[in-house]
C-alpha cells in the first residue's frame, strides 16, 4: 500500500521533543499569570471575513497566505493564520468588556499559512501572543514590550534585539501616506510586480517586501516619523520612558511596520541574531481601530505573538528531572500478578513504573530497562516469588537488595 505522509509544511511533534513544548507551554502560563493574563481559546477557523476585515485586505497575509475553503453550506471559513482578531471576536461576542477586568488574555495554539516552507517555518505552525484591551496608556506598551522580552530573557534566550516603532494613527498616518505614495512612484521601476500594485493600494507594505530591489528602494523612503501627529509622537516618547524604566534595551527602526494593517502607534520586533540574519521571533504593537472596526465599542487594544518553532530553535533545553522510573521484569509469567501488584502500589505513590509482560529471558528484560535508563529495576524470579520478596536493582548506585514486597514503597521512599 501507498503511505500516506503529513501535508507538506505540517509535522509530528513526538517525545523527545514534546517535552520541550510542554515545558515552554508550562513556562508562558506561569510567567504570563504574574501579569494577569488568562488563557482563551477560540476556534481554528473563523469566518473569512473576519481576517479580511481585520488584518487588512492587501495584506501579504490575507492576499496569499491563508487556508480559506467553503464548508458543505458554502460559508466561506478560513484557518486562522494569526490570533489577534479571534480574539477581538470571542470579547466582542462573550461580552467580555463588561464583565472582565482587566481585558488581559494570552494564547497557544497552531495557526495556518500557506507559506513557503522552510527551516522554522511551517504551515501549520505555533504562537502564543498576549492581547491586553481597554488600557491607552503609553506605560502599558512599555509594560507589554517588557512582559516580551523579559521572558525570553528568563527562557534564556541570548542575543536578542528589540526594535520599536510608531506607524501612526488614523488622523496622521493618511497625510504620509499621501507623501510615501509619491516618492514610491517615483521609484517605481525598481519595485517587484506586487509593490508596484501596492504602490496605489497600501504603500505602507513596501517595507514588508523581502525582495532586494525593493529593499533598497524603501531604505530611501521617507519615514512616518516627521509626520506623527502630537498625540503619536508623545505617546512615542512615553514607550520610549517606560522601556527605559522597565529597562529593556531597545533601538528604533522607523522602517519596521509589521506586516498587519491593524497597527496603529506602537510597532515592536523582537529578533534573534543568533542563526544569522531575519530571525524576527516576536512581534507586536498597538491596534486602537481593529475593535471598533470588528464591531465592537471604541476602545483600543495592544498586544504581541510569538513563533515556538522559532523560539524553541533559538533554545537550549536541558532535560527535566523526572521521577524515578521503575522497570518490573519477571522471570516467568506466573509470577506476573505479584509483579502487576507491585506496579499498582508504584503508579499509586507517583512513580513512573513499566511492566514488562513480554515473558521474554531476564536478559532480554534487563537490556530493555537498560535502553529505558531506569533507575531502578525490580525481578520477581521463583525464590523471591516464593518468600514474598522482590529484587531491586538500584542503577545509579550500582546496589542490590532484596526486600519484603509490603516494603517497596517505604524503601523506595527513603531513596528519593
Ligand atoms: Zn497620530
Ligand atoms: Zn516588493
């Protein structure tokens, strides 16, 4: 028969490796608690609208990454390529403005985009991300960059840089981009066929290009910097006083729009220089238009996401201690049930215990308790059988004894 393998740019997370997900998973919910964020869970998929409406229509995104299909009624539903809007959505929909405070939420989960896959990318990949609503304050942004970065830094992550930026607000941002409209005309020709269209419809997205020619072109594009109205550039400068109270080390990059339309005022990156250049391993900023725009009251947003594909690459983790591990061989199965009383007492007390019921030769049991590395391996041959005893073969210490079986657990315990 045909073998059937996983779609290409999705893949099987199996132990080892799971453990790590698990510890970093564990990680964010403990570290994310100490700012009273708490966990939601939405749908995978959402109506498409959702994500045109929210994250921009001529977004790279919405134009050519996302898993929409029709389901058997003809809705058009879309696998979430990012969290944010969801959960914009579930507040909205739950009524969690009134009833909720603070509006603190944080996520994990697998997002879809069809995207070229690549070492760390895929298309069904992992974020978690933290959104915080109702709170303007610019020491909220702050407080957000540092929630980011001081938890990559306790994963212990090295040599990472944050980059912030203010993309404006509604009342500015359209003035420059009348302005960056006419100096990316007037670059035209250098851009790739997708920045020339968005040269009329979003110019703002040049800067998200990859393409060298476009890249050069927009290092001379004029900036939204000078053109920010009062209230964008102090609430820049208050980011800026916060991070520097909180300190978190940062530099501005007045090119870094993230790649969403919903940004407005605060922009923030996270890279790691690690594995060369291009690793952006977190982003974020400030939305003061998405929830209104997503039908919701007027109030504005800030939050971030991460990729653990990427952070988990960018990781060294060494193994966590487990409890002892047990291995019951038998010589023969008669003796079994003594054996599967044992383990019961052991699972009992939180022990991991494997009982081997292969009836195969003691060396054969011995070699598998040698490729598990137990800690301790427990035999149950005819002598012990017959005085009610067991063996326990302690690994570690290279030791033997042979003991009562209503003795175990209090022996085990005195090893601990
Ligand atoms: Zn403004
Ligand atoms: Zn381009």
């Amino acid at each position: 028969m045909n073998r059937i393998n996983a779609p290409r740019g999705t893949r099987d997370i199996v132990y080892p490796e799971i453990s790590h997900w698990q510890m970093l998973e564990a990680r964010i919910r403990e570290f994310y608690s100490r700012f009273l964020y708490r966990e939601i869970r939405t749908p995978m998929f959402e109506r498409s609208e959702l994500f045109q409406r929210g994250i921009g229509d001529t977004t790279e995104v919405v134009q050519k990454e996302m898993y929409t299909f029709q389901d058997k009624a003809g809705r058009s539903l879309t696998l979430r390529p990012e969290n944010t809007a969801s959960v914009v959505r579930a507040a909205i929909e739950n009524n969690l403005f009134d009833a909720l405070f603070p509006l603190r939420f944080f996520y994990i989960g697998p997002m879809f985009r069809y995207d070229k896959p690549q070492k760390g990318r895929y298309r069904q990949f992992h974020q978690f991300g933290i959104e915080v609503f109702r709170e303007e304050s610019a020491e909220l942004d702050a407080e957000v960059v540092y929630a980011a970065y001081a938890f990559l830094e306790e994963l212990g992550l090295r040599e990472i840089s944050l980059e912030i930026n203010s993309v404006g607000c509604d009342e500015c941002r359209p003035a420059y981009l009348r302005v960056l409209q006419q100096a990316a005309q007037a670059r035209r020709d250098e851009l790739c066929a997708d920045c020339r269209r968005k040269v009329d419809s979003n110019p703002l997205r040049i800067f998200d290009c990859k393409q060298p020619g476009c890249r050069s072109a927009a290092a001379t594009l004029p900036t939204i910097a000078a053109h920010l109205c009062p209230g964008c550039a102090g609430h820049f400068v208050g980011l800026q006083a916060g991070l520097d109270t909180y300190s978190v080390p940062y530099k501005v990059n007045e090119r870094m729009v993230r790649g969403l339309d919903y940004y407005t005022r605060t922009a923030f990156e996270i890279t790691s220089d690690r594995l060369g250049a291009q690793n952006a391993i977190l982003g974020g900023g400030r939305y003061n238009r998405l929830i209104r725009d997503l039908g919701g009251p007027d109030i504005p947003g800030v939050g971030f996401a991460a990729g653990m594909e990427r952070l988990l690459l960018h990781l060294e983790i060494s193994p966590e201690n487990e409890p002892s591990l047990c291995f019951l061989a038998c010589q023969s199965a008669e003796f079994r049930p003594q054996v599967m009383k044992l383990a019961r007492v052991l699972w009992q007390a939180g022990y991991h215990a494997y009982v081997d019921y292969s009836n195969a030769n003691l060396k054969k049991q011995f070699r598998r308790s040698d490729r598990m590395a137990a800690n301790f391996t427990l035999v149950l041959g005819e002598e012990e059988a017959a005085e009610g005893k067991v063996t326990v073969k302690d690994m570690t210490r290279q030791e033997q004894v042979r003991i009562p079986q209503q003795e175990l657990l209090k022996w085990m315990n005195q090893r601990k």
